[in-house]
C-alpha cells in the first residue's frame, strides 16, 4: 500500500526534475551578463549577450541583436542601443531599440525614445519625445556608429539652416 504511494511519489519527483533539467539546460543556451549593484563602468559597454543591469554604468552601452534590461537599482547615464531595452531602474540618456522600449511602472527615463514599439506604464516617469517612424528607421547599431561619428567632429553640421526655414515659412 505505501509502496504504490511511494513509488507514484518517486515518479512525479523524476519528472519535475528532468522538467527542472531541461528548463536550466535552455536558461543556459540563451547567454545573459549580470551586472551587480556594486560595480560601477565608465566608458563604452558592448556585447553580443543579453544584459541586465543593476549597477552603474557612465558612457554607451551597444548591444547588437540582444535585449537589455535596467533592473531597479540600476543607475545609468549614458546612450542605449539594443533589440530590446526595458527600464525598471534610472536612465539619463537617449534610448534606441530596434525592437521595443519599455519603462516600467518603476522606471524614470530623461531622453529620447527612438524605437518602433513603445510601452510606458502607468507611473512609470519620463522626460523627452518619442519617435517611432518605421519609414525612416536606422537600426541601433548605425545609430551607434552616427552618434560615434558626430562626437568626434567638434564643427556640427545643421541639417536645416535658418534661411532656409525663413523662406519655406515666409519670413513675416
């Protein structure tokens, strides 16, 4: 009698493990960093792994393809170019994705949002202009590179001069 018991006990526990098995085995083909709450980076962070950040980091962070993700203690200053990019924590930064943006009820975001999805949940904070046009969409990466570009030249160019606004608008 507590055999049977026993045994159709062993067998649900062999099963939840080998589901157990398997669930780990796909958590460790899919790569993902974890950046602690105690480490600080300043300068460009780059990668071809998934990221979730929880410390600081000051600079650029490229991550090609991949999803990044800001968890609540996460402070960071600095441009962000990923797949996927959620902020639970505090960006101060312009932000483009070639995917989707989202900041968290929790999150406070002080940019640009460049992305063609764009989910801002109810209390979450944010300060900047959205632009999703798909038409006219750069992917991340050649964002990364223009921004890189334009850094490095201490003589901007405009793109729209002044006379030129004057005469399309009709100097008044």
């Amino acid at each position: 009698m507590f055999e049977r018991k026993d045994s159709a006990f062993r067998k649900a526990e062999q099963e939840s493990q080998g589901a157990a098995a398997g669930s780990s085995a796909n958590s460790v083909a899919k790569k993902s960093v974890f950046i602690g709450q105690s480490i600080l980076i300043k300068g460009e962070l780059t990668g071809n792994e998934d990221m979730t950040i929880e410390g600081k980091v000051e600079g650029n962070i490229n991550l090609k393809d991949h999803n990044l993700t800001i968890g609540t203690k996460g402070r960071i200053e600095a441009e962000l170019f990923a797949k996927n990019i959620t902020i639970m924590g505090e960006v101060n930064g312009n932000v483009y994705a070639e995917d989707k943006v989202e900041v968290a009820k929790s999150g406070k975001l002080n940019g640009n949002i460049s992305a063609p999805r764009v989910v801002i949940e109810d209390g979450a904070r944010f300060k900047g202009s959205v632009e999703m046009d798909g038409s006219s969409k750069q992917t991340a990466s050649e964002k990364s590179k223009v921004e890189k570009n334009s850094k490095g030249d201490k003589k901007a160019e405009p793109s729209v001069s002044v006379s030129s606004v004057n005469e399309k608008v009709g100097a008044r």
